[in-house]
C-alpha cells in the first residue's frame, strides 16, 4: 500500500497529462508532492529524506516548468533525483563508511555472518549502478522520444524496471540469507 502512495503524484502527473497537457500535470504533481508530504508529516511525525529531495525537486523543477513553459525541466527532474540517489549510497558508504542499504533492510534480512560485508557493499553498488542508469535512461527517453511517450516511461516504464530490478535483487540475496529453524 505504502508502494502506491508513494507512486500517488506519478500516477496524478500521468493523469492531468492524459487529460490536459504538461503543464497541468507538472501542477498536479507539485500540489500532490505537497498534500502527500504534509499527511506523512502529520500522519508518522517524520518524513524521510527522500521524500524531502523529491519534494524540492518537484517545487524547484515544476516551478521552473511552469514559468519558462518549457517542459525540459520536468522531464530532467527523475534524472537529478536518481544521481542524488546514486550519489548519497556512494559518498555515506565511501566517506562515512555508513551503508544506507544496510541500514534500511540489514534488520530485516539476515545474512551469514562471513559474508554480510561483500553482500551490503555489493547491493549498495547495485543500487549506485541501478540509479546511474535510470538516470541515463531517463535523459536518452525524454530526448530522443515523444513528450507521451516520456510521460508512460515515466510510469510504466520507471516502476517496471524498479520491479525487475527488486525482484532480481531478492533472488541474488536470497542466496545469501541465513533461514530460520
């Protein structure tokens, strides 16, 4: 369920898209970008950072649309925010020795003991190449293809691959997972 709230202003863009036209769907996503974070605020008391980076890209990049009526903006907002991510899982593990992957599932999944290094660093380097290359693919769609055919990349296409990729990363970590008796 938390999947496709958090899928809620992609879902609204690509339907004041389908109804309007870029712009109105940039609106709507910015004023449900807003609406969403304020009800996790008041809901959970605490709103991730990444839903504090999307949030200002939205404002920034959606405002920036909207003003220069030009839909460039908008369409480089996934790509910044995928290379923020990509970024942020590599400068916490290489400088701060800190993995954020580890840290957002390492108390749910138990790995064996001798090789909980080489898995976390491995997925954290999964996550880094998997963002790098959505970002790319992100800038290669928007570019060499229709305004339409960016908006259903943007959520068919995106959310497919992210599944893909989630499903394959489960099947190489189960691997490495120490089953309960």
């Amino acid at each position: 369920m938390k999947f496709l709230f958090d899928l809620l202003p992609v879902i609204l863009f690509f339907v004041a898209f389908k109804l309007a036209d870029i712009y109105v769907a940039t609106a709507v996503a910015m004023v449900a970008t807003i609406a969403q974070i304020a009800w996790v605020g008041l809901k959970y008391k605490k709103v991730e950072a990444t839903q504090w980076a999307s949030l200002v890209l939205i404002l920034v990049f959606g405002g920036m649309t909207i003003a220069f009526q030009d839909k460039t903006f908008i369409q480089l907002k996934p790509t910044i925010l995928y290379a923020l991510f990509a970024l942020g899982l590599w400068v916490s593990a290489t400088f701060f020795k800190k993995n954020l992957i580890q840290l957002a599932m390492g108390s749910q999944i138990k790995i064996e003991d001798d090789l909980q290094e080489y898995v976390w660093k491995t997925l954290n380097l999964a996550w880094v190449v998997f963002f790098i290359v959505m970002g790319l693919l992100n800038v290669y769609v928007a570019y060499q293809f229709s305004e339409d055919t960016w908006v259903n990349f943007k959520l068919f296409g995106s959310m497919g691959l992210m599944l893909v990729f989630i499903i394959a990363q489960g099947v190489w970590l189960n691997r490495f997972i120490v089953q309960e008796e």
